[in-house]
C-alpha cells in the first residue's frame, strides 16, 4: 500500500514537473526578440531618439525662449508619453523585465534632468550649479542608456541571436 502512494505522490510530482516546464510559458529568446522586435525598435528607441532630437535643436536654437518651452511643454509632454508606454508594457521573463527597467530608469533620469534643466533657465542663480546638477542628470541618463546598449547587445549574442564573429 505505501508502495502504490508513493508511486503515486511521484506520478503527481512528475506530472506537475512536466506541466511547468513543458507549457511554462514563454522563453527568455522569445521574449526578448518579442521586446526588440516590437516594442523597444519600433516604439520605445524611436520616441526616444524624438525626444532628444527635440531636446537637442532646442538648446542649439540659443534662444532662451524656445529652449523654455520644449522643456516645459514639449518635452515633458513627449516624455510622459513615453514613460506610460514603457511602464504599461511587462515583459514576460525577469531577464527582459530587468533590461527594460534599465531603459525606463534612463527615460525617469532625462525627465528629472530636463526639469533641473528648465529651473536652470528660468531662475537667475548666480552660479552654474543649477545647470550643472541639470547636466549631471542628463549624463546618468546617458550612462543608463549605454548600459541598456550593452546588456541588450549581450543578451543578444548569448542568445544566439548574433553572429559573435561579425559583432
């Protein structure tokens, strides 16, 4: 009789093995060329590279007037937008869900620094500090961005979804 429930305790075990790793939902490979393919390329990095083009032509312009509003209107505007499509999306592996968080905590740093950024300009301090802690902000923002590049050229190759020898 011990025999026949332990051979059943065991047959239940391996049924409940096979099911969470057989029907376990969806692969790290999967997921993260989910991610690439059409969220981070075709979304996040574009809205992205929007952002900072506006940023960029703002502080170029050298008029006080526009670089103000794309930092109190435009750019908060497009950034919000941004963070609620990063933070509504859910990778479904921890390992994409922490190359994602990277990105998100870049997009949360560059928000931070354009606001410092936008005090900067419109409060008269004395001395740089406000534009530097402005900059400071961007450039972890910067550095946050690198490290996405990275991991997620990383996760690539050890994915097998690069040619290590070309790359």
């Amino acid at each position: 009789m011990k025999k026949i429930k332990y051979l059943a305790f065991a047959l239940i075990l391996s049924l409940m093995f096979v099911s969470l790793t057989g029907c376990g939902g969806t692969s790290v490979k999967d997921d993260f060329i989910e991610y690439v393919n059409n969220n981070a390329n075709t979304i996040f990095i574009p809205d992205n590279n929007d952002i900072v083009k506006t940023y960029t032509e703002a502080i170029e312009s050298q008029d006080g007037k526009i670089a103000i509003k794309a930092l109190s209107q435009t750019l908060p505007t497009k950034n919000n937008a941004l963070l609620e499509k990063m933070k509504t999306y859910k990778p479904e592996t921890p390992e994409v869900q922490e190359l994602h968080n990277i990105y998100i905590k870049a997009a949360e740093l560059r928000k931070e620094g354009y606001a410092l950024m936008l005090e900067a300009l419109t409060t008269k301090v004395s001395d740089d500090s406000a534009t530097d802690a402005a900059l400071n902000k961007l450039g972890e923002s910067d550095t946050k961005l690198v490290e996405f590049e990275t991991k997620r050229n990383s996760m690539m190759k050890d994915l097998g979804l690069v040619d290590v020898n070309n790359k």
